[in-house]
C-alpha cells in the first residue's frame, strides 16, 4: 500500500468520524428541540425516589441520544434547585445505563453494510425538511443517516486498510503483554484522554471497534479503551458544573464517582468478566491468528463490536445495581469532598463582578433545558426587586440621619444590580435563543426578555422613590400626619401587589392571576385618584403648601406606576 493510499484512508477515517460526531449531535439536538418540554417535565417530576431518577436517566438518555445531554441537564437543574442531590445522582446512573445504546447501535453498524439503507433516508429527510411541519422530523433523519453512513464508512475503511494484516500495526499491539495489569492502565489512560480530547465517546468506541473487529486489537486492550472512555466523559459535565452552585458540582463529581469506582473494582476481576462476556455472545476468546486460518479467525473477530456493546451494558448495569443502595453515602462523601463556600459580611461594590444564582453562561449546553434556568433567575430577580421595595417603605419612615444614609445608600446599590442582572439575564437568553430550540421554548424567552425589562423598570420606580423620600427630608419639607398615613397605605398595595407577582412567578398557576394582579392594580387606581382630588383640594385650602403637595403627589403617583409594571411583568409571564 502506497503512501498516498494510506493519506487518502486516513483521511476517510477521520471524515468518516465526523460524520459520525456530527450525526449523533444532529439527531440529539433534533430530539431535544422536539421533545424538550416533556423531557423537563420527566426530569422536574419521574425523580421520585431513586428508581424512578434511575429509570427516568435510562429513558432520557435512550431518547436523546446522549448521556452527556442527560447529564449536563441534571447537573442544570441541580443548579437551579428543581432536582435535590440525591435525586441528580440517581438520574446520572440511569444515564449511564441509557448510553449504552449508543453502543449497539454502531455495533449494529459494524456487523453488516448499512450504508445501503442511508440514500433513501437522506430523500425522504430532505421531502420532509421542505415540508415546513414535517421538519423537526426531517432534521432527525438527516442526523441519523449522517450517524449509519459514518459507520458504514468507517467499517469500510477499516477493511480497506487491512489493519489485522498490518505487520507494523500487528507487531505495535503484540509488544504489550495482554495479561499484564500496567498494559490494562495504560489503554484505560489512552481511552479517557481521547475521550477528553475529542469529547466523544462515541467516536472513541467507534475506533475501538474498527481496531477490534479487523483483528489488530486484543480484546482485553480494547475493553481497557472502553473504560477510560467512561472515565473520560465524565469530564464535560465536571467542565460544566466549575462555575455553577455547590450543589451543581457535587451532582458532577458524583458521576465522576459513579464511573471510577466501577473502573476500580471491575479491574479486580477484570479477565474473568470478559470471559463471561463473551461466553455471552459467543465469540471464542482463546482462538489465536495462528492456530486457526484466516478467515475462521476473522469471522470470530467481527463480533468483537457486538462484545463491546455488551461488556458497556453489563459493566454498567453491575455497576449500578451495587451502587443504587448507597446513594445516600454517595451524597455524603460529595458533600465532604466539595464544601459549602463561606460567605463573607463584605457587601457588593460597583467594581465587584456580578454572580448570578440560578444561570451560569458555563453550562448552556442543553438550550431546552436551560431555559428552566432562566426562568429561576428571573423568579429570584423579582424577588430580589421586592425586597429594594421594602427598602424604600424603610426609608420613608426613618428620622435617623445615619441610618437614613445607610438605607438610601441600599437602594442606589440595589438599583444598580437590578440593572446588571438584566443585562446579564438578557445576555444569557441572548445565547440560549442562538440554539436549536422547540416553538414553546422561543415563546417562553420572548415571554422572559419582557419580564426582566419590566422588573428592572420596578427597580427604576424604587430608586425613583427613594430620590424624592430623599429631596424631602434635605428640604425639611415634612409631610402632614395624614398624607404619611395615606403613602404608607398606597406603599401597602403595592407591597401587595409585588407579593401577587412573585407568587405568579414562583408557583405553577394559570392565567386567572392576571385578574387578581389587577384587581390590586385597579384599587391602586381608585387610591390614587382620590389622593390627588384630596391634594389638590387641601392645597387650595393651604393646608400645606405646593412644595409638600408635589412631593406627596409624586410619591403616589410613583408608586402607581410601580403598580404597572407588576401588571406587565404578569402578562408577559402569561404571554399576554
């Protein structure tokens, strides 16, 4: 074989790779756009107790095409405190259990030509993307021939190279001592820092499988590849999790656990459980190149795919069944090795670079899923525009100079944030709405852009207040006992009405609150035309002058718009 032949088979293998990588993503990101809203919601509630989460990561995973899918969206919702720990962890091991899958479905593409069956395919997903409605349908098909006519290429490339005739490939792979346990390590070492490099395990069990079946490797090694792949995989959701909350990264490092606990101990009976393995499948682990003709031992060596399939699935399954009764320990050695940080008593400074709490631009790898994210963030930005509220309802009443300032000084910080968060909010959803995404999902993050822009508003009719409280008290300019009580009484109603809108935020309800939301507003209404009437008459009768009554006048009439804001900030959560 020539030099250029070789280049040119090279070169097929690493396309015919891609093409594989990029099928499998196609057909994941495809499925997740279609089914993505019922997959939050078989996530947010099959986790139960540990059975459900397991079976419920079995079936995610199966669906999507993707453990790493599954795991970076319970690592998401960890992080957004919609799964507990011991809950994330139990989907994890269900996820691994999913994965396997993939496994057989190249294995199925290594046992026989599939390439074939990938031109109709390609047809018929092309009629169906054209089909406007049938498209989300098409896109899948396109993914999923991408995947076969990758692996039928690479099966043909593989024997197009002849790797188990190859002296020099034949002779690299002798040199190791089958039976040696620093041989096992090493290849468990190539296998998870392959997997780490190209971020695939898919495309490193596929090469496994071309060396395998062609003959070139034993199949100890490429079992030794197979588990540093599951090592190696764990490193994308550990990626992700770095600059999540405390509890998001102890979900990570407890898939960690999962796989290097179960690469240790099956070490320890490492050629026994092979032999079992393929007793299962029948392939005949003593026959040896010499002691038998070539293509008897070929043919023996072609269900090397379907062994490592089903070494994936056992080593998994076993691992799961021990582990699945000690979740709780598993949770306490996480929580041991990954504490809580410690939160210090300094306070924000402009200077100081905003940390949001539920949203973290590290982990906008499942758009579908990270919307739920999105949506915690903005619940807690509400809240957070509640609490500067009751800021200003402090102020109003404070006669302490120093602790005047001290408030007044809370609420230009807290203004200031609220206007950061929406910025960072924004930018989040910015980058989440560049992904492949379901109708629903757009809908809900044009629902959210409009509910930050509407809280950050509150946020400005805070500040708003806080000024004129502010000018006020520099004028000496105080008002009448009676006009106190009446801005305490229309500081109430909209205290209530902001309690209406978090609670609209923070639960499941429907759009019936959008009457309740106005029927606080409307009374705010009423309040506020009979002030100003009252204002206006009680000034031309000089019981205070003009200067108290504008500052009255304001006061109120801020508040009113306050009121506003919360009714939009309601609609848009109703998309209305």
């Amino acid at each position: 074989m020539g030099s250029n032949e070789i280049v040119i088979l090279v070169l097929r293998m690493l396309g015919s790779l891609a093409l594989l990588v990029f099928g499998m993503k196609q057909m994941s990101e495809t499925l997740q756009k279609m089914a993505g809203p019922q997959l939050r919601h078989i996530l947010g509630r099959m986790t139960t107790n540990r059975f459900t989460g397991l079976l419920t990561g079995v079936l995610v995973t199966a669906a999507v095409q993707s453990s790493t899918a599954t795991t970076v969206m319970t690592v998401s919702f960890v992080n957004a405190e919609l799964l507990t720990l011991a809950q994330a962890i139990s989907v994890i091991m269900g996820a691994n259990i999913g994965t396997t899958l993939t496994a057989w479905i190249m294995s199925a593409g290594f046992s026989f030509n599939i390439t074939d069956l990938v031109w109709p395919a390609f047809v018929i997903a092309l009629i169906l993307i054209y089909r406007k409605r049938n498209k989300n349908v098409g896109d899948f098909l396109f993914g999923l021939a991408f995947m076969f006519l990758g692996l039928g290429t690479l099966r043909q490339t593989g024997i197009d190279m002849n790797l188990g005739e190859n002296p020099a490939v034949l002779g690299f792979f002798s040199s190791f001592d089958p039976n040696s346990f620093s041989t096992t390590l090493l290849f468990l070492l190539i296998g998870g820092v392959l997997t780490m490099c190209v971020q695939s395990s898919a495309a490193v069990m596929a090469i496994t499988m071309i060396l395998c079946s062609s003959g070139a490797l034993p199949i100890y090694q490429g079992i030794a590849l197979v588990m540093g792949e599951n090592i190696g995989t764990t490193v994308t959701s550990n990626l992700a999790a770095l600059t999540a909350s405390t509890q998001a990264r102890r979900a990570a490092l407890a898939h960690m656990f999962f796989n290097l606990f179960g690469v240790c101990w099956i070490l320890t009976i490492l050629h026994p459980f092979i032999n079992g393995v393929c007793g299962l499948v029948g392939y005949d682990v003593t026959m040896t190149r010499d002691a038998v003709d070539t293509a008897t031992f070929m043919a023996n060596a072609a269900k090397l795919s379907v062994v490592l399939a089903a070494f994936h699935t056992c080593f998994n399954l076993s691992n799961t069944f021990i582990l699945i009764w000690f979740i709780p320990q598993i949770e306490r050695l996480v929580c041991a090795v990954i504490k809580e940080k410690k939160t210090g008593d300094v306070e924000d400074t402009e200077e100081e670079t905003l940390r949001l709490q539920y949203i973290n631009a590290g982990i906008v790898q499942t758009p579908e899923i990270a919307v739920l994210q999105a949506q915690k963030e903005v619940g807690e930005f509400a809240k957070q525009i509640q609490d500067l509220f009751g800021d200003v309802r402090m102020l109003f009443v404070l006669s302490d100079d120093k602790e005047f300032s001290q408030a007044y000084e809370r609420i230009e910080k807290g203004e200031d944030r609220s206007d950061r968060t929406e910025l960072e909010i924004a930018r989040f959803l910015e980058q989440v709405s560049d992904e492949h995404l379901s109708d629903e999902t757009k809908a809900k993050i044009r629902q959210m852009m409009r509910q930050i822009s509407e809280i950050e508003s509150i946020g400005d009719a805070c500040y708003n207040l806080a000024r004129t409280i502010k000018r006020q008290k520099a004028a000496k300019d105080h008002l009448t006992e009676q006009q106190t009580t009446d801005v305490k009484q229309m500081m109430r109603l909209t205290d209530d009405a902001l309690t209406q809108m978090n609670r609209v935020m923070r639960e499941h309800s429907d759009s019936s609150e959008i009457k309740v939301t106005r029927r606080i507003e409307n009374e705010i209404n009423s309040l506020r035309d009979e002030l100003k009437s009252s204002n206006i008459a009680a000034i031309n009768e000089h019981e205070y002058n003009y200067a108290t009554g504008t500052t009255f006048s304001d006061l109120v009439c801020e508040c009113e718009k306050l009121g506003d804001y919360v009714v939009n900030v309601v609609e848009a959560r109703f998309g209305k």
